[in-house]
C-alpha cells in the first residue's frame, strides 16, 4: 500500500578505495607536506586574535533565545589578503613541489584549523595548537589530470615530473564505473582515492526512527514498527572501556591505544553491517532522523524535561554512516516523545517507557510514539514546502501497530542477520532469493 507519491531523489555516494603506492618520490612528499602544513598552522595559531564575546540573548518572536550564556573568549582566525598572501610566500619558500602543493597545504591548514575552532567553541577541543601526527598529502583537483579511459591519475609533483596512479584491474574497478574522481590522499605506501556517484532513488516508504540508547526504533505504515539492537554496540563499549581502565591504570600506553583502535574497529564494523542491512532490507525509502546538533543547542532549562540520550551510543557516526548508503533527513527533536500521534496533544512531563494521552487515551510504547512523530514531522515539513495543506494528527498509527519488524547484527557472522517478520513481504527485496543470511520469525 503506497501512501504517497512516488518521488525521485538522488543519493550522492561517495566510496574511498586506496591502490598501493611504491616510490621514492613519495616518502619525500609526504615528508616536506607534513612539514609545510604544520608551519602553516604554527603561522595561523600565532596570528589568532582573541576576542571576549558578551553573554547574548536574543528575541525571537515572543520568546528570549540565550545566544551564550556567559563570557567566553572566542579565537578569530586570520583570513585577510594580506596574511594569507604572508603565509603562501612564507611556505613558497621552501617549496620543491609545483605551486599549487602549497595551496594545498594552505587549505589543509585552514579546514584543521576551523574545525578545532568549532570543537574549541562547543568545549570539545582544549586550548592547544593542532599538530599533526599524521603522516599525509592531500591534493588538489589542479594537480591531477584524470584519464577515465585509462583509468589513471596523473598527479603532479613539479613542472615535467609526474606521479601515475591508476585503478585499472583492481578489485573496486567495477564498482565505481562511471563514477567521478575526487581529490586524493597520498599516504608513504598507498594512495586513497575518493570516487563520487549518484543513484536514483525512487522514494516509497518514509521510515521515521527514534534513536535510542539501547536501540533504534522505527515506524512506516507499510511495515509498521521497526525495532534495531543495538545491544551489541554497547556491549562492545562496555568491555573496551574495562580493557582500556586496566591498561592506564597499569600505565601501558601502548596497549591502551590498541585498545581504542580495536573498540573504533569493532564499532565501525557493526555501523557498517547494520547501514547495509537497513539499505537491503528497506529499499526505496528516506530514513529520518532526529537532529542531534540541534538537541544540544536547546536551552539548559528544557534539558531537565528531555529523556536523557546516551552518550555511549555513537549516534553521530550511526547517522553519518546511514547517510552515506541511503537516503536521510533530520528533523527538530523537541517533543518527539511527548506529543500525543494521536490527537496531537503535549504531555508536560513523561516518565517510564509507556506514553499515555490525558485527552485521548492512546497507550503506546514511548519510543514507537517518538518514532511516529519524527515520521510526521518529516512529511508535514515537505508539505509545507511543497504549499500542501497539513495532514492530521491520525488514525495512521493504528492499522499498523500490530506488526514489529526486527533487525539485528549478528556479532559472531561475517555478513549481518536480519531478521523479519513472517507477515511482511517487502516489494523490492530480492535479498530472499540470493540467499543471503536471512532469517525469518514471526514478531512476538
Ligand atoms: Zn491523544
């Protein structure tokens, strides 16, 4: 049953896929990069200009919005003609490379160093110089040529003296054909190339997710619920945060480090597998999720009535990862959980995990309502924007809620385990026929 129009999207893909590298030439690049770049930061860092910024509230409509609640100095980074051309003569002079290798490392500088201010202004970055303890050249476009034909890049060094890197025969070859190549990183022993794509994405289903602690729950009519575990994510914490506590506490850095390479590992991993699961299982469809950034921006004093997300869960990189296989949107979070799908009616405060509507009587698990109203939100936006009337707060819920829809990773396999429900039989999905690790069950 299709509810609304089917619409076209285009999802941009972006895949990174890196072909080794074996030349002299390269470790010396590397080398005098890494060298230039933090010279440019040093030169950024002591030009920063350091301003007191004032407690701010603003009016915004009826309300008072607190812009900043206190003094905090903010760092100004230099971008003016004149400095940037100080620093670009600066690098130039010790520069063997073509000219426009500055410029990258220029802009390399640059976006380091906005996004330290960024984490810097949110509290999440000290007041320290970035160093860099990678070693790394990322390119320009102007210093490649690219040859789809041959399937190589060309990518210069200095006037006449050329680097050839080429993904003809590799394993990623068919996978990215037709796809266009973006700006390269050169590592010592390999080189990572980004390809950009696009996929035509005939929307049928809008899902509406709620992100939980310990899962992620979703809702479209068509399916009705769609619970997600995410039991294991935590799980992989919670042991890593065991194994890296005794490390410090033995003081073996390195072990510790193992450790938070491992659980990165680990995690990144089982985001993987779920997204591609989702992408299988539920073709077609826009995922929506709730805007986190925004949920942080909020005032202290709503903080206190908001259900209290995890920081365990590594919501950021579970929504990044989703948006890099399937189509996305994010909505504003306020209210999602206390507002009644039903008639439409806001709960002050509600606690436990049933919601139950004061005026109309609807009884519903909490996040199952969070994720209708995300879904809602979703679609009342698009409506505005497209001039339509609103559609009601309604009877939706009801014809579906019945039917759960279960989806899990399985830690010990090397390919996800999905399973489904036996009533639903999605359209669209062939992964029953090519045998892939299905299993069915029927929702309890
Ligand atoms: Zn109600």
């Amino acid at each position: 049953m299709l509810r609304s129009k089917e619409v076209c999207q285009i999802l941009e893909l972006v895949r990174a896929y890196s072909v080794p590298i074996r030349d002299d030439r390269v470790s010396k690049l590397v080398t005098w990069y890494v060298k230039a770049l933090q010279n440019a930061i040093d030169m950024i860092w002591d030009n920063i200009e350091w301003k007191y910024s004032f407690p701010k509230i603003v009016r915004k409509g009826k309300k008072l919005v607190v812009i900043r609640g206190s003094k905090v100095r903010i760092p100004i980074i230099p971008k003016d003609r004149a400095f940037k051309k100080r620093l670009r003569d600066e690098l130039m002079k010790d520069n063997p490379y073509a000219a426009h290798w500055v410029d990258a490392v220029i802009r390399t500088a640059y976006s380091i160093m906005e996004n330290w201010r960024k984490r810097y202004l949110k509290g999440r970055a000290r007041k320290i110089k970035p160093r860099i303890r990678r070693r790394f050249a990322k390119c320009k476009i102007t210093l490649m040529k690219i040859d789809y034909e041959a399937k190589t890049i060309r990518i210069t060094l200095k006037q006449g003296e050329y680097l050839y890197v080429s993904w003809r025969s590799t394993w990623f070859e068919k996978r990215v054909r037709d796809w266009i190549v973006g700006e390269v990183i050169i590592f010592d022993d390999r080189v990572v190339i980004p390809f950009k794509g696009s996929e035509e994405i005939y929307v049928r289903r809008v899902i509406g997710w709620d992100s939980n602690e310990l899962s992620l729950d979703g809702y479209e009519p068509s399916i009705g619920f769609i619970h997600v575990d995410l039991r294991p994510l935590q799980s992989i914490k919670i042991t890593y945060e065991r194994k890296k506590a005794i490390a410090q506490s033995k003081g073996k850095r390195e072990l510790y480090e193992k450790y938070v390479r491992r659980e990165r590992n680990r995690e990144k991993d089982f985001i993987n597998k779920l997204s591609a699961g989702l992408r299988r299982i539920l073709p077609n469809a826009v995922h929506v999720f709730e805007d986190l950034d925004k949920e942080d921006l909020v005032s202290r004093k709503r903080v206190k009535n908001r259900r209290k997300r995890n920081a365990r869960t590594p919501w950021k990189r579970i929504h990044k990862r989703i948006s890099e296989v399937a189509l996305t949107a994010l909505v504003d979070p306020r209210n999602t959980s206390r507002e009644c799908p039903r008639c439409g009616y806001v709960v002050e405060t509600q606690e436990g995990h049933v919601f139950e509507c004061p005026r109309c009587g609807l009884k519903m698990g909490r996040h199952k309502v969070a994720s209708i109203n995300i879904r809602r939100r979703y679609l009342e936006n698009r409506k505005r924007k497209t001039r339509m009337r609103g559609f009601p707060h309604s009877n939706e819920p009801e014809i579906t809620m019945m039917v759960e829809l279960w989806v899990g990773v399985a830690q010990s396999g090397r390919s996800p385990v999905i399973w489904i429900p036996m009533k639903w039989d999605p359209e669209g999905d062939e992964a029953k026929g090519r045998g892939l690790d299905i299993k069915q069950y029927q929702a309890q």
